[in-house]
C-alpha cells in the first residue's frame, strides 16, 4: 500500500479513536519565528552527531564488549573512530527478541569528555511506526496533559533499564563528562523520550536528532522544549522535504520539540551544507522549515541524507 492512502485510513482510525483532535493555538497560528544561518561550530558538531548517530546503525557495533572501539564499515564515522570511542552497552540489532528492535549503545568520548547514547532508526520499516491503524497514543506522566506514540513510548521502555544503568555507570567513572543523546528516525524520537527522562532525573543533557518525527501532543512537545536551556539543548535536524518529520500529522494533535533546524536548499540527496543553509525555526507548531515543504510526493532520499548518509550501514531505509 501507498504511505499515502496508509495515513489517510489511518486518519480516518484516529478520529474514531478516543482521543479528542487537539486543535491548539499552534495549529490555528503558528508561531513562526526564523533565523538563517547557524555558527559553523554548531554545524561541525550536527556533523559529529550525525557520525555517532551513523555508527548506531553498523553491525560492528552490536553486541560486542565492554571497552571495545566504536567503528564504522562504509567509512561512516570516521569522526568518531578519530575520538577513540569505547562502548559502554550496546543493545538491538541481529538476535534481538524486542518488540521494537531498537538499536544502539551507550559510549564514551575520551578525547570531547562525553557520554554519548545513540539510537539507530527501527529493523522495521518507518511505515509501520508511522501509520499502524492500531496505535494508540498513551499517557506520558512526567508532565500534564502529555502523551506520546505508544510505539515510540515502547522502544524507549524496552531500552531504558539498560540505557539508564550505562549512563549512570559511566557518570560514576566519569562525573564531569557531558551527557548527548542523538538519533535518527525512530532512533530519534526514542532518543527524544530518553533525553526528557535523563532530565527528569536532574541530569543536563543536550539532544542531537536527525529526521525525527513528531513524539507526542503539544503538551509534550512544550515540556521537552521547556527543559531548556536549564537542563541542555535541543538541536533538532531536518533536511528540505524529509518526509518523516512531518508525521504523525499535527491535526491528529502532535506537535514537534522546538527549535527546528532545517537543512535547507539543494535537493534530496545533497549533502553538502554550510552554516549559512541551515534555517532555524522556533515554535512547537512552525510551518517555517519542513512542515511548510509538504509531505507528498514521498521523498525517501530526504530522510537518508543528512550531512551524508546517515545510515549507510544499513544500506536503503525502507519508507
Ligand atoms: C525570535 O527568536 C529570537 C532568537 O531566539 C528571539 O530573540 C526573539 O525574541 C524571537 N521573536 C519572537 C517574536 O518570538
Ligand atoms: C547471533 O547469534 C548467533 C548464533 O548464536 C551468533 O553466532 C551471532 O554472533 C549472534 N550475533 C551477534 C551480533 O551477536
Ligand atoms: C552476544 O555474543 C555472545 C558471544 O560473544 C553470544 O553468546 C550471545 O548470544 C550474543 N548475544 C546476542 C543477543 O546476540
Ligand atoms: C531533582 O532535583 C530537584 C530539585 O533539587 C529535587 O526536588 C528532585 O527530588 C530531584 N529529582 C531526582 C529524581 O533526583
Ligand atoms: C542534487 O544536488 C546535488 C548537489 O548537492 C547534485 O550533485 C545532484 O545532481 C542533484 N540531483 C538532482 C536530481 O538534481
Ligand atoms: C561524518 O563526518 C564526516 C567528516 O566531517 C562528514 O564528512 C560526514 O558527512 C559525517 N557523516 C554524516 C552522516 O553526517
């Protein structure tokens, strides 16, 4: 089936589903606020967490011990293999029983003093997170009146024993390192779940995501975003019409983290940037980046290339 005619059945599975359709005042007014041009140490640090974020998706990576480097086939992270990186847990990949088969690690960054959580978007397609007629959006409780996708909601708690303990192991052997989530996809919006609980349980933590979908309601999306700049950043990455971040669609009642930097100009495959090309856009509602390039015709190549192909180790994500 088309990704199309997917989402309109499952639009029409929401409205008969419970939830009331939340038309909040960002939908009816967004509250459009943007700036071109980032510093390029800003960018320099999107590409090294684009690198840590294309190093959650190689097999080199799952599953093999304490301590071991992190690399990359495909010539994917060669950013991080330059840091010396060591893992501290990795999780997911060939042999994992998970409902959600979400992939990645925990790791730590000797030469940046960091400890890094990185998620790999899902084994299963995008399609089926995004438009699975039978999904439901549940309660989150750290805040009121938030929910999120129930299947992001699972992938985030059937890591987040293990990513938890390896945070905290870490913090233990290195307190003054800096705690950085990032991800892509699914990844992306699982890391965006992990970062609101890591700040909940006082640490600070800055978030690096890569063609994230929207996570949960307005309510959550104003939460993630007032945890900032007390508790870290959010720098949350889009590139021209990336598809993914447009979904689940706001009049069902999602809204996104703010702020948005959106990889602008060029076409689907380019990969080539510069600080002045990324366009911020503020407001958990904005219309000014992404979400104003429209979501069909379905552009796959939007949602791989990011700086470079952020999950060539994998090889073509299946949209
Ligand atoms: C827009 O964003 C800038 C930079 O964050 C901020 O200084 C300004 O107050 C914002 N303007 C509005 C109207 O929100
Ligand atoms: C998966 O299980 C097989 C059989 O036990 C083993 O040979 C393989 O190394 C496992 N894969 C990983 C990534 O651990
Ligand atoms: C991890 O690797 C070990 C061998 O090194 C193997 O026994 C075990 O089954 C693997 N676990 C998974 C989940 O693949
Ligand atoms: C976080 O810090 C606040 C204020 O210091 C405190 O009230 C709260 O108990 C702390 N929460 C956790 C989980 O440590
Ligand atoms: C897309 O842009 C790149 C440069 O960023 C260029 O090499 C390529 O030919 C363009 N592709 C199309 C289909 O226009
Ligand atoms: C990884 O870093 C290299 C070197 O800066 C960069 O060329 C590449 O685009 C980065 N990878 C991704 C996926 O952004």
């Amino acid at each position: 089936m088309q990704l199309q005619a997917v989402l309109v059945l499952g639009a029409l599975v929401f409205q008969t589903n419970a939830l009331p359709l939340q038309l909040t005042r960002d939908v009816l007014q967004p509250r459009d606020n943007t700036t071109n041009g980032i510093t390029e140490a800003l960018l320099d640090n999107f590409k090294l967490f684009a690198n840590f974020t294309a190093a959650s998706y190689c097999p080199s990576n799952e599953n093999s011990t304490v301590g071991s480097l992190v690399s990359c086939a495909e010539s994917a992270c060669p950013l991080v293999e330059a840091d010396i990186v060591t893992s501290v847990v990795e999780f997911g990949g060939e042999n994992d029983t998970t409902v959600s088969d979400i992939k990645g690690y925990v790791a730590l960054d000797p030469v940046r003093s960091l400890i890094v959580v990185a998620f790999a978007g899902s084994g299963n397609t995008i399609r089926n997170y995004l438009t699975d007629v039978t999904f439901v959006e549940i309660p989150y409780t750290d805040c009121n009146a938030c929910w999120v996708h129930s299947g992001f909601a699972t992938g985030w708690s059937e890591r987040r024993s293990i990513v938890l303990a390896a945070v905290s192991t870490a913090l233990l052997a290195y307190p003054s390192y800096s705690i950085v989530v990032t991800g892509h996809s699914i990844g992306a919006a699982v890391g965006t779940l992990a970062a609101a609980e890591l700040r909940s349980l006082n640490h600070s933590v800055d978030t690096y995501t890569y063609g994230s979908p929207r996570v949960g309601n307005e309510a959550f999306a104003d939460f993630v975003t007032s945890q900032t700049p007390a508790q870290g950043s959010n720098f949350r990455m889009t590139h021209v019409n990336d598809p993914v971040p447009q979904l689940p669609p706001t009049w069902i009642g999602y809204q996104h983290t703010s702020p948005e930097y959106w990889l602008s100009g060029g076409n689907a495959t380019t990969e080539l940037y510069g600080a002045e090309d990324v366009v911020v856009c503020e407001g958990v509602g904005n219309e000014g980046c992404n979400a104003g390039t429209g979501l069909v015709p379905i552009d796959g190549d939007a949602h791989t290339h990011y700086l470079g192909l952020i999950a060539a180790c994998q090889g073509p994500v299946s949209l």
